[in-house]
C-alpha cells in the first residue's frame, strides 16, 4: 500500500499502526521516501484488525518524534503577567462602564 501525504515527509518521522485500545507501534517494513509512505499489508494478517475475510482494517499515523531532548520542558508561548493584568483591568473596567449605563 502507497499513501501520498501531498508533501515532503521529515527524515526522522515513522508510519505507527494505531491498535484497537490505542497502543501505537512502529511500523519497521514501512518505507519512507519524498511525500510517499510505502508498506505491505495483507488480508487477515499482523497489521489487519479485521479479520473477516476480503476486509481491511488498518488504521496507521504518521508522526515525527518531538525533537526536544528527553527531560526538557517545552514552554508555552503565553503573554507576559503584566500584560495579563492590564487585560484583566481593561475586561472589568468595560464591564463596569456597560452596568453603568445601564
């Protein structure tokens, strides 16, 4: 089986067959080349979790191991607190002025 992605696939990204309980694993036969991942599957076999016969049922991903070393915490771009404060003030100054005129 072929499935083009469209575009260029990372060098380090990998083809994982998704289980039924939603263990991944790496597929090792699959092949990786330009935007195109290529790998065998057979009816009733490993990676076909239907095992009625003439059906196929493979659900796989491609995906691309984060590239932060092991341990170290990704930080999540946020506003500075002052900003935040300042946002706060604003949101219940405009609430205040609305009960105002009202």
């Amino acid at each position: 089986m072929t499935i083009d992605v469209g575009q260029p696939i990372a060098g380090d990204a990998a083809l994982y067959k998704i289980s039924d309980a939603g263990e991944w694993s790496v597929i090792d036969n699959a092949l990786i080349s330009g935007q195109a991942v290529t790998y065998s599957i057979t009816d009733d076999g490993e990676l076909d979790q239907d095992k009625t016969p003439g059906t196929l049922r493979d659900p796989v991903a491609l995906a691309v191991p984060p590239s932060t070393p092991s341990g170290r915490v990704l930080d999540i771009p946020a506003l500075p607190l002052w900003i935040l404060g300042l946002l706060a003030l604003a949101v219940g100054w405009l609430g205040y002025r609305r009960l105002k005129l009202a």
